[in-house]
C-alpha cells in the first residue's frame, strides 16, 4: 500500500516540475498554407475538423462509458467493505478495489484534460 500511495505522489511530483518546464507560448509556420497564388487567382484549400471532433467525441463517450463503470465498482467495493464482517481478506480486498476504481478513474480523467489540450493546441 505505501509503494502505491509514493508512486501516486511521484508522478504527481513529476508532472507538477514538468508544467512548469513548459515553453509559454510555441509558434509555428505552417509548412502547407490553406491558401496558395495560382496565377493571377488565389485558391483556398477547404479546412476540416473532422478529426478533432472526431477524436473529441470518442474520448467523451469513453470518459462518459468509464466513470459509469468506476461508480458501480466503487458501489460495489462498498458492499464489499460491508459485508465483509471483519475478515482481513475481504476488507484488504475491498479497499484494494476501491483503490484501483479511484486510480482508473484519476486516468480517465488526466486522458482526457490531455487530449482536449491537444486538440486546442492544433485548432
């Protein structure tokens, strides 16, 4: 249990030095502009954000999809813990299974604050 709780704060540590290492801003040039000269016309190539979106709506359906999950196995952890009736291995094992519910869902959720800053990023 403790290994667990020092790797949790670990990368909790590490991530924490890691933001503050982060360029402010980055810029860069678009080596395919959307619009070109062709002659004495200019032609502008259609932008599509089919992909984000896309990309955007599946990691809210999987999000949506997990905490559900994550709830009904917290709520089953809990019935666990008490009906367990003392006995070392079932409270060792419901807690073990709450501990794993909360860490899935911690992921879950730094998945999707993740995706949605690179999605921003490229828009």
């Amino acid at each position: 249990m403790k290994r667990i709780k020092y790797a949790i704060l670990t990368l909790f540590l590490v991530s924490g030095i890691g933001l503050f290492a982060l360029p402010a801003s980055v810029s860069a040039v678009n080596p395919l502009p959307a619009c070109s000269d062709v002659g004495d016309s200019r032609v502008c190539a259609a932008q599509s954000d089919a992909l984000p979106a896309f990309a955007n709506k599946l990691v809210n359906g999987l999000l949506y999809i997990l905490g559900a999950v994550s709830v009904i196995v917290i709520v089953i952890s809990g019935i666990l813990f008490a009906t367990s009736s003392g006995n070392a291995a079932s409270v060792k094992r419901a807690k073990d299974t709450l501990l794993y519910a909360v860490v899935g869902l911690l992921v879950a959720l730094f998945s999707f604050a993740i995706v949605n800053y690179v999605i921003a990023q490229f828009q």
